[in-house]
C-alpha cells in the first residue's frame, strides 16, 4: 500500500489505464458524492466487500478512499494481504479533497 495526497493521486490516477478507484463508505456516504469513476463498496459490509473484492483482478492499480482515510487504510491491508499487486490509499480521504465531486 502506498499513501498518495491529492497531487501524487491525481497524477497517477490520470496516467494509469488500469487504475480502479473504490470508495469504502457506506451506501449513504457515497450518495452524497465521490470521486470521478469510482465504484461504491462498502467496507462495513464485510461479507460483500470481500466478495467484491475476489472478482477483481489483482493485476490491476487500486486508488481506495474513504472519508478520512482510515476505512480505505484498512480496504488496502485486506487486499494486499488478498494477494493485490498495487493498493494505494487516498491521504485525508475525500473529506479533504479539493476538487470535482460527482
């Protein structure tokens, strides 16, 4: 798991065609806005999330996030401890985020 701030996320984000960006709130969080392209997993939700998370590829570029930065911490240990090759986790989570929210 790498941190990433707002900068190193976006940079990468936009460079990189295998990027998956997940976001771990809840159902309830998600609906009041994320990130551009991300997919809504909540992590609270432990049986789904995992199996979720089994249907990905694991070759893939995984951006997690949350609201503060602490569930999406926790999302990224369980997938690289899952056997995923690139886990990073949004600094601050989307509390802090200064940008485009859909």
């Amino acid at each position: 798991m790498k941190n990433l701030n707002q900068k190193e996320w976006e940079q990468k984000v936009s460079s990189d065609p295998n990027a998956v960006i997940i976001d771990v709130r809840t159902k309830q969080e998600c609906s009041n806005g994320m990130l551009l392209n991300a997919q809504c997993i909540d992590i609270f939700q432990r049986d789904n999330f995992n199996s979720e998370l089994s249907k990905m590829d694991k070759n893939k570029n995984y951006y997690v996030y949350c609201r503060s930065g602490q569930r999406s911490i926790t999302a990224c240990q369980i997938m690289d401890d899952m056997g995923f090759n690139e886990t990073n986790n949004l600094l601050g989570g989307i509390a802090g985020w200064k940008g485009k929210i859909v």
